[in-house]
C-alpha cells in the first residue's frame, strides 16, 4: 500500500502538467483526461524506477506529448486532407470567427471571462492542424523542422499553419480591452 | 504585423497563460486504474512486471529454444541442400529429356521431308538389287562351280 500512497502523491505532483500538455494538444478536456489517465498508468508500470527519477517530470512530458499526437494521428490524415483543401484565406476553419463572435455561441462565455482564459479556449479551438504546431512550438520549445519530422507534414506547410494559427489568437488579442487592443494593433 | 513580431507576440501571450489545472476526477480515475491494474494476474502483466521465477523461468525457455534452433537449424539446412540436389536432378532429368524430345522431333520432320518420299523407291531398288545379286549367283553357281555348293 505504500506504493500506492506513494503513487497518488506523484499523480497529484504531475497531474496539471501532464493535463494542460494533453488538453493543448488535443483542445478537447475529456479526450486529455483519458489520455492523463493512460500516461499516469504507463507511469505506473514504470513505477519503481520512475518514482526516484529525476527525470519524472520530462519522462511524463514526452509520453503526453506522444499519446496526444498517436490518438490525433487517428484522425491526422483527415484534418491532413481538409486542411490542404481549405480555403487559402482562412484564419481558421469556416466557421471559426463566427463561433467567438456570435451571440448563441460559446463567445459570449468568453467576453465574461477574464482575458487569459479567452486565449486559453480560443487556443482550444483552433483547428488541429492549426493548434499543434502552434503547442509544439510555444509550449514543447519543438523547431519548425522538428514539426514537420513528427507530424510527417512540410516545413512551408507548418509555417503557413503556425502562422495562420498566431494570426487567428491575435484578432482574439485584439478584442481584449482598450488599453490591449492599441497595443495589439498593427 | 510583421511575423516575426507576431510570433513573439503570441509567444509572450501563451506562455503568460496559466497551465490548465487538471480535473478532480483524474486523480480517482487513475488510482481506481492503477488498483485494477496492480491486480491483474502476473502473466497479463509486461515481462519487466513478471515475478522473479517466471522472468528466470521463460528466459530459461527462451533460451532453450534458441540452442534447439541452433541444434535444428544446420540440419534444416542439410535438409534443403537434399531438396535442392534432387530438385538438380530432376533439372538434368528435365533438361535431358527436353534435349531427346528436340532431337526425336528432329529425326521426325527429316523423316518426313527428305526419307519418307525416297523410302519406297529405295527399298524398291535394294529388292531389285537383292533378286539380281540372287541370279547373277545362280547363274554363277550353274556356269562356274557346277553346284559345287549344292
């Protein structure tokens, strides 16, 4: 039972950090719970020599980081296919502003909420094809060259999503307060 | 705005963001998880999870079906090494009875061709120079030797 006590306490350490990797990549908190909850259990196989790494904490990273981006590649080669053949203009996907904007959408959750939390869930809602790069870049410290090896994609075909991806958080930026929103501009 | 100041921008931003906070429920669900799993039988486990003795014991296995690989393996070859010497044989059995057939069908059409039409005429006159050999002997038997051969 030690172990086990032992075990909960590293899964209270670890928990928010192996979740906020999980929910990033994949924009989805219930899909990010069970990939969470899949990590932590590779931990515990692992657990006798995981408990006294130093190294945990990285080794909990990169398992998140590659569950996440198996249980994307499920669904990789249809975003793959619909984000190649999207409109070349798009921000994001069709669909996509309207959906912060409108008054029957969940943008009206986010003008209630403060601004860090609005980037959060607009991030969230990024198209994937968008959103991971942009995570792998901004929070993993991964290269363009790096992204495009794992996510098996171009590096000008990364670029344009990073940069489409940073200009859709900016328009959010941008309708944060005044003060923000004069900084913010171009 | 110019890109590279974008992506600072957005860098500053996202890394200015909160770490999202794991939910209540994760904790329960891992642990009620990680009971399951502790309970599983060991031999549903991965090998690294094994008890001691079974880790032995199958290595030992492994092990011995390894050396009986090494055992069996040279005679396997031997094996296939006969296999391919007959299967020679029977190539040269083959290839000689292609070169039979060739040299038959050969005989055949010169048969056919050039002896056949000649045969009759030939064994016509060998049957006239047989019954003329015949005479002239007779004749020769009568007028010479007066039946000394009788």
């Amino acid at each position: 039972m030690a172990d086990v006590d032992r075990f909960e306490a590293f899964v209270r350490t670890y928990q928010d950090m192996v979740f906020a990797t999980a929910v990033r990549l994949l924009g989805n908190p219930a899909e990010a719970e069970d990939v969470a909850q899949s990590v932590f259990l590779k931990a515990f196989e692992q657990f006798d020599s995981l408990s006294t790494s130093p190294a945990a904490a990285g080794w909990l990273k990169t398992v998140a980081r590659n569950t996440c981006l198996n249980h994307l590649s499920r669904y990789r080669s249809r975003w793959r296919f619909f984000s190649e053949l999207g409109p070349s203009d798009a921000d994001a996907e069709p669909g996509y502003e309207a959906s912060l904007e409108g008054t029957d959408s969940p943008a009206r959750t986010f003008e209630l909420a403060d601004d860090r939390e609005r980037l959060e869930q607009a991030l969230r809602r990024l198209p994937e094809h968008q959103r991971v790069p942009l995570v792998l870049f901004h929070f993993e410290d991964a290269s363009y060259e790096e992204i495009a090896r794992t996510l098996r994609i171009s590096l000008a075909k990364v670029k344009t999503d990073i940069h489409r991806g940073r200009e859709a958080l900016r328009k959010i930026l941008e309708r944060k307060g005044p003060a923000k929103a004069g900084h913010y501009g171009e | 705005m110019d890109p590279a100041d974008l992506e600072q921008l957005i860098d500053r931003e996202l890394r200015s963001l909160p770490a999202p906070r794991a939910p209540r429920t994760l904790l329960p669900r891992v642990m009620a998880a990680a009971n399951q799993a502790a309970n599983r039988p060991w031999y549903s486990r991965t090998w690294l999870q094994w008890p001691a003795g079974w880790q032995v014991a199958s290595a030992l296995v492994l092990l011995g079906v390894v050396a009986a690989g090494g055992v069996v393996l040279p005679q396997l070859r031997d094996a296939v090494e006969a296999i391919s010497f007959v299967a020679d044989v029977r190539s040269d059995v083959a290839s000689s009875a292609r070169e039979v057939e060739t040299a038959t069908t050969a005989v055949r059409v010169l048969w056919r061709t050039l002896l056949a039409p000649v045969v009759p005429w030939a064994f016509g006159l060998v049957t006239l120079m047989c019954a003329a050999c015949a005479v002239f002997g007779t004749a020769l038997n009568h007028l010479v030797f007066g039946r000394a051969f009788r």
